[in-house]
C-alpha cells in the first residue's frame, strides 16, 4: 500500500496538469481479496493528489465467492460504481477444467448482495471455447447470466498460455481442446443471440444493455489513448510512451523505494518504449477495429496524426473491402471503417494487414 501510495504522488507530480482521471479500475487480478479499508485509502490517495471529473466510473474486478453484502455496501459508499464479477462458466466441470472455485451459485449470491448494497452497473465475465464445452453448455451459461440482469457482458475466447497446468494437460493430451470450427460456431451464436436479448454488440468481445454502460475504462484503451498502471507489472501509455512495471511484487516495492531525482520513469520500472508515429497510427487503428459499433472514425484519426489513413493504407483496406472484412460507413460527413460479421469472425487477420 505505500509503495502505491509513492507512485501515485509521483505520477500526480510529474504529468502535465491537463491529465484528468476520468476513470479509474481495480484490477486484474483479484482486487477484491484485499479489505475494503485498503481500497478506500487508495481512492482516497487517487483523489487527493488527482484532478477527478464529475460521474467518474470507478471499477472493480471480483470473484463470485469471498465476498459479502457487507463489503459491497462499503465499497459502494468509498465510489465503486461498477462491478466485473469472473463468472466464467455455468457449468461445474467447465469451472474445475479452468481452476475456478466458485459454483453458479456463487455468482448468483454476489450479484444479489451487489445490487442489495446499491451497486447496479455490473459486467459479468464469461470465458467461450472452453474444453469439453459445447454450444448447449455455453448457451445455458449465458441464459444464466442474462438471468441476473446484468448491464454489460464480456464473453472472450479461451486463450491458451504455455505457462500454464490446462496447456500442459491438453499438450499432452489429458483433456482436449476445442476445435476452431466448434469455436467459431459459438461466437457466430453469441453475436446472433445477445442482440436479440438487448446486448449491443460495442466491441469483438463486449456487448452492454446501452451506450451508458459501455466500459469507459477499456474505451481508454481501445482508442488507444493515455492511462496510467500503479502497482507491480502495470503497464502504461502516456506522452507518447508505453512501459510496464516490474513484475515481482518485492521488486516492485524496492523499485519505487529507490526513487531519487526528478526523473519521470522510476527504477520500479520494467521495460518502456518510446513509441514512433508510425507505430501509434498502427496501434490505434488496429484497437480501433475492435469497436464494432462505430468502428474507426476515420477523420478525427488523420486529424489527430495528421495524415491521411486511406493513402497510408490503400492497398491494405482495399483488400479488406474486397473480402468483405470491412465496410465504410458515412454519417454526418463523417467516415468509418468498421469489421462486418464476417470481419468480426476472423478479427486477427483484419489487424495483421496493419502490421
């Protein structure tokens, strides 16, 4: 706790004035494992050294079991106004499969307590293309999410890390994976269905009940504009730099103790990249295309770098265009090039063309 204490009065004395905290979010991880007290000293350290705007969204990510009405009644009189519970699965051999602890049931519980304590705008995370999941099992998990009311939903494809116990199982063949075409099958349903349930699809993997209750937070990233991360392995993007903190929470700590001088950077810090014109444009328009909603605004983008997208990437969205990955749409004078349906199903090779 001090050593983010230190680094958010370092950050609060070193970026320009004009930095305003607009949104603020607790996680990943499992923030929720720490008191509420702690939570409420951080806010409270954001907010003495931070220019705050009025309605600002104040996230925080928590598992389904280890919380209580209790602390969800504390958390919503320090700010919290936005919950992102890890469900996850339905399902308790999808949930074992992952290494969750928690049952539906859980889920259930929290977001009851949540919304008992006052707390209504909550985001419920789920995870497709799990092993041993079929398009019946991911159906009834997300009729049971849709069934606690939540306003937004996250629903992401399993993404396999070599560091992890469920790689090391399939690779050697203990549980199987599922296939690509099973995959695709699930997302093709999920952007079917969840429309028709009154989720807006926003984003590839984002849907929300309305514009009001789209992350704001992860809008920042995906219009690739400024952030700052605080605490061990964070990672940040600001004045024309992306870094990322130290991993290890002990090295963290000492990094941030070390600081003399007046520098920006901290020792604390792990690695930083001064980030070229070229690389930024790319960047922004690759996280641009996430937004499946209004997908790139084509003339804010050439007037912010002060180019022109269509003659720097001619050949590039033509192709796209031809394979029906992208459509140009005009809306009071203004362009945007958007993923379609089939754009959406192969997202990966839509962003390669802009590498």
């Amino acid at each position: 706790m001090q050593a983010l204490q230190r680094e958010c009065i370092h950050y609060s004395t070193h970026l320009r004035e004009e930095f305003y905290i607009h949104t603020i979010y607790f996680g990943g991880g499992t923030p929720s494992l720490i008191s509420a007290s702690h939570l409420r000293y951080l806010l409270c350290i954001i907010r003495d050294h931070f220019e705050l705007i009025d309605q600002t969204e104040i996230s925080l990510e928590a598992n389904p079991n280890g919380t209580s009405r209790d602390f969800f009644e504390e958390i919503n009189d320090m700010g919290v106004n936005r919950l992102s519970v890890g469900m996850q699965s339905a399902k308790l051999e999808e949930l074992e499969i992952l290494d969750r602890k928690h049952l539906l049931e859980d889920v259930q519980k929290a977001v009851k307590q949540a919304k008992a304590s006052g707390i209504d705008n909550i985001n419920l995370d789920l995870i497709f293309s799990i092993p041993t999941q079929t398009l019946q099992s991911l159906r009834e998990s997300v009729l049971h999410a849709i069934d606690l009311e939540p306003r937004h939903l996250s629903i992401y494809g399993l993404i396999l890390h070599e560091d992890t116990v469920l790689f090391r199982k399939i690779k050697s063949g203990l549980i199987n994976s599922v296939d690509e075409d099973l995959g695709a099958d699930m997302y093709a349903w999920l952007m079917r269905y969840l429309p028709a349930r009154g989720f807006y699809q926003y984003e590839i993997s984002n849907w929300a009940v309305a514009p009001v209750f789209q992350s704001k937070h992860n809008l920042q990233y995906w219009h690739n504009l400024d952030y700052i991360g605080i605490g061990a392995g964070a990672h940040s993007h600001n004045n024309g730099f992306r870094w990322s903190n130290l991993p290890g929470i002990q090295s963290y700590i000492n990094g941030v103790k070390e600081n003399a001088g007046n520098a920006f950077f901290l020792p604390a810090i792990h690695e930083k990249l001064k980030l070229q014109k070229e690389d930024s444009v790319k960047e922004t328009l690759m996280m641009g295309l996430r937004l499946t909603g209004k997908g790139l605004p084509i003339n804010a983008i050439n007037e912010r770098f002060g180019i022109d997208v269509y003659e720097m990437y001619r050949k590039e969205i033509e192709k796209l265009l031809e394979k029906a990955l992208v459509e140009i749409l005009e809306s009071k004078g203004q362009q945007h090039l958007r993923l379609t349906e089939k754009g959406r199903m192969f997202g990966n090779q839509v962003f390669m063309a802009f590498i």
